[in-house]
C-alpha cells in the first residue's frame, strides 16, 4: 500500500494496485459521518469501435451501449442492486459521460457490506433478451424526454456544430434507432472487453480506516475469478483534428417562449495527459473565470447593456481525446449575444490584460472552491478523473492552481482559442 501525504491540508490518500488490476484509493475523513465510494469504468459513451476481448478485428457497437450497460448492471436475475443497497442504509447512483461510466454509494453504516455490493453487481453481470427488450422502452422514453429538453437540444446542438462527424455531437443515451439494435450479446462483449478490473478504479472518501478498507477490497476481489488482464484496443480519432470540419452556425426551432443561443469554442491542439493536461485545464478555467465572471468588466458591460441576463453561465469541459467550452443564455437578441462572445473570445488577450489586476483575486476564489470542496466526500471522489490526469485528485489540483500565473493563462490563448474552433447554435421559437 502506498501512501501520498498532504501535509498542507493534514490529508493522506491511501492507495493500492490489486492483483486483477483494480486500482483503490482511500482518502480518510475522521470527522464525517458518511462515506462515499465511486467505482468508474475508463468506458463511455465514445467508445463504440475496439476489438473485442479474444479476438482480433474492430468492431462497432450501436450508439447508448455505454449508457445502456449502466442501467442493465444493477438488475440480476432474482434481485436489484438498488434494494441492497436500500437494505443496507445507503444510497447508490450511476452515471455515464462520453469516456466515464461509474457506479456509487453514499452511506454511514455498514460500508463494508455496501462495498462488496457494489463491487459485486458490477463485476457479476446478467442479461437476457426479455430483460434488454424491457429496458429498450425505458431508455426510448428517456431519449424523448431529452428530446422535448430545449437545454439539452442546445448542449448537443453545440456540439453537433463543434464535432459533426465524431461521436460526442450523439447523445450518451444514443437514439431509438440505435438502441433498438442493441442484443444481450453485444452487451457481454461490450462488459467482458471494458469491465476488466485493470480498466477500474475504485476511489473512497470518508469515515473508515484506510487499511481495513483496502483489505475488504482485496478480500472482496481475491474471492472472484478473473481473466487475464488485457489492453483495451479503442478506436478513437477525431474525424478533422484542423477543426475543418466546424460548422459555424446552426438554428434549431422548438417551442420556446424565448430564444435560447450557444457559442462553442473547440481545442484544437491535443492535450498530453498527466499533470501537464491538468494545468492546461485549470489555466483555462482561470482565463474564463477572468474574462466571464460576475465581476469582470465585460459580464458588467454585458449585464447592464441587456445582453445577457441571469441566464448567463459558461462551462469547460476536458476529457479523453477531446475539449470545449460554451457560453450560453437566454436572449431576444440572439445575435447581439453571439457577436459580444464572439468578439470577446477572439479579443481575449487584450481583455485578459485590461483585467490582470482581478487574475490573482480570481485565481484565490478557484482556490477558495476548490478548498470548500474538500467538506464534501462527494465533490472529491466525483473530481477523481482517473487515468486522464495521472490518477491526481483534488488535492493535487490545489498545489497545480497555485502554481498557475498570469503568463501561464496568457499562453493557453493562442492554443485554445482559434477562429477556427468557434460556432453558435440557436434555438428559436416555432413559427405556428
């Protein structure tokens, strides 16, 4: 077992290989009442062609299965996950993104025994042709549901501007057309290539001793029978790494009472993995936080001049292969809003420099944050992102902020921010 000590923050996060693969961490919390455990699969929603376990040719698989898989695990033949985990005093959840699929619970009691339920129903899967067809129906009126989401038709409208012939513009649920392709066999192929131990890590925050946690892992998993652990054989490239494949504008009418637009900004250069990819992502984050935030001059002049509104928010996001970022509200003047982001972004520097007195209070507000995050079991095991930034954490995040300075964020600009990676999306009321 290793141990990597905070001495900033009186905090040691406990973590150990097992035999099968299967990385655990620990971050105890003495003074909680609850813990909080995270079980992901380095597998979403964009990994649809690989080569399957034992076998040697690329296959691809319908669009959802990700998504799909994430419903079907906690249904076994003669009982629910779900109603184990009830049984046992905690609550438990699951959620799929484009290169994520992770299985939780949250509990003060019994983690020991919630622990090997969830290890257990992820790593014992069960499907059948009756019980996929079920969960057909249930995932299409999921889907409708999205559907009839004006937000959720503008997020995926962006990104169907921002990457038309890649698999994030599709959304993690996929389509009633794809879904219905989707057999009991695919998803074992799909389980037994992803949901190999060595392709997991388990993260746990809370109020339970590190070395006897580890030991019910190690006791949990040398109990079961695995394979041979093997690489996972993903196919995954951008279809225009140049961004050439950007589609500038698109509008969408659905029945709204106002208007509702989005403007899209696509990295183009590839991110390196590791820390490096880490402080590439806080540095960007502090360039949008000193440009957008609510006391920047250019949200001031953009809030009293009318346009844009409460509605206003604006996101970064990174993952596996790919990054982004949106501004988005609700406005009459569609526009005037696309225009003021647009000018903003491609004017950033000069901006970031008329602001450069505000960097160092923004940089302490991140800061302020991200240290309140530490009170939350979940903020810290949900911000784990795994193999995409060296297996870090927030804690690291916290040293890797400080370290940032304003010539950092000043360099990030030339290498996200390029005309050609940006594009406006709007949805605008139906003419009836």
């Amino acid at each position: 077992m290793e141990k990597h000590q905070y001495s900033r923050f009186n905090e040691t996060i406990y973590s150990q290989k097992m035999d099968n693969g299967l990385l655990v961490q620990v971050l105890p919390k003495k003074d909680f009442h609850k813990a909080y455990a995270i079980l992901t699969v380095d597998f979403g929603s964009i990994d649809r062609t690989f080569v399957p376990k034992g076998q040697n040719d690329m296959i691809t698989i319908p669009d959802g299965i990700a998504h799909f898989l994430e419903h079907k695990m906690f249904e076994k033949e003669d009982h629910d996950a779900f109603d184990l985990f009830g049984k046992l005093g905690a609550d438990s959840n699951a959620f799929t993104s484009f290169t994520q699929t992770s299985y939780l619970f949250s509990g003060s009691d019994h983690i020991h025994e919630n622990l090997d339920v969830l290890l257990d129903f992820v790593q014992d899967p069960y499907f059948s042709a009756k019980t996929v067809e079920k969960e057909k129906g249930i995932i299409g009126q999921e889907i409708s549901m999205y559907d009839d989401d004006p937000n959720w038709r503008l997020y995926f409208g962006i990104l169907g501007n921002l990457y038309p012939q890649d698999p994030m513009h599709i959304d993690i649920a996929g389509t009633k057309e794809s879904i219905a392709k989707i057999s009991a066999d695919d998803l074992y192929t799909t389980y037994n290539t992803f949901y190999q131990p060595n392709n997991m890590n388990l993260f746990i925050v809370g109020n339970v001793e590190p070395e006897a946690t580890i030991q019910w892992v190690e006791a949990n998993q040398q109990a079961k029978q695995f394979d041979e652990p093997t690489d996972v054989e993903v196919s995954f490239e951008l279809n225009a790494p140049d961004g050439s494949d950007v589609i500038p504008f698109r509008t969408l009418e659905m029945d709204v009472s106002r208007p509702k637009v989005m403007v899209g900004i696509r990295g183009l250069k590839e991110i390196e993995p590791g820390r490096e990819g880490l402080k590439y992502r806080i540095a960007v984050e502090l360039l949008l936080d000193t440009l957008f935030d609510d006391t920047s001059d250019k949200y001031l002049e953009l809030y009293d001049n009318g346009t844009i509104d409460d509605s206003f928010s604006y996101n970064f996001e990174m993952q596996r292969g790919f990054h982004f970022a949106y501004f988005s509200a609700d406005t009459d003047d569609t526009e005037r809003f696309s225009d003021e982001i647009v000018d903003i972004l491609e004017h950033a520097n000069d901006y970031l420099v008329q602001g450069q007195d505000r960097f160092e209070n923004v940089k302490r507000s991140i800061l302020g944050r991200m240290i309140g995050m530490m009170d939350s079991p979940e903020a810290i095991a949900n911000r784990y992102a795994g193999k995409l930034f060296g297996n870090t954490n927030l804690l690291d995040e916290v040293e890797i902020l400080e370290s940032v300075t304003f010539d950092d964020v000043l360099s990030v600009i030339p290498e996200f921010i390029q005309p050609a990676g940006i594009s406006v999306f709007h949805i605008i009321p139906r003419n009836n």
